[in-house]
C-alpha cells in the first residue's frame, strides 16, 4: 500500500471495523503476494473503476485509506498502478464511509416504554 491514498481517521467505532466496511458495500480481498487484506467497491457494474481501501489501526481509532483503480494494475516494466489518488469522487466516497460507519456505531435508542396492560396501569 502506498502512501498516496486519501485517509481518515475514525473515533469511537463500536463494531468490528471488518464488518462496517462490508455494510458499507466493499468486498474483502485477502493479497497472498503482500499478505493484505484490502476492500473494494465497484462504481457499476463493471470491474473497474472501483474503490480500494485498507483498514487499519491508528491513533485509538480505524484508519481508512482509500483510492479509486482505474483499471487492472499491471505488474511489468513501469507503473503498477492506474488510480485516483484524490479529488471530489473519493471524499465524497470517504464520507460516505465516515457517515455509514458512525450511523452503525451510535448508541441505540432508548427503549419505549411498555405499554400497560389494564392492571398495570390501575395498580402503577
């Protein structure tokens, strides 16, 4: 992972950061050349372009570093990489991420007060 990508940092997440990323639509990839697992989300139906993302743990929070491929990377002579390493599209993408991940990590409402029955509510 190169140090290019857009980041954030997120606070107070409540859930496993694995399974927020997921809700939020990305797909794991585990990479058995570098040993890490990166995330993926597709902008349609076709494979590329996608956002790319990586999780980690930073600052007491989950750091999600994210860049939009353009396409395949190739692995030969020159760049390994066509993607988007800035600009609206992908912070736009990271608050969408920011947004869902904090929607699943609030508190969850108290709960209503039961309704009482004909007893309850002569006898409180």
């Amino acid at each position: 992972m190169g140090g290019k990508h857009m980041k954030i940092v997120l606070q107070n997440i409540k859930d496993n950061p694995r399974a927020l990323i997921r809700r939020a639509g990305y797909s794991e990839h585990f990479d058995s050349r570098s040993g890490e697992t990166s995330y993926s989300r597709r902008l349609d139906r076709n494979v590329f372009p996608k956002f790319h993302a990586y999780l980690s743990e930073r600052d007491g929070g989950v750091e999600v570093s994210l860049h939009l491929d353009q396409k395949q990377p190739s692995y030969g002579v020159g760049h390994m990489h066509s993607g988007d390493y800035d600009g609206p599209l992908i912070e736009r993408e990271l608050e969408r991420i920011k947004q869902s991940f904090e929607n699943a990590s609030a508190p969850l409402a108290e709960e209503p007060e039961q309704k009482k029955g004909f007893f309850g509510k002569l006898f409180g």
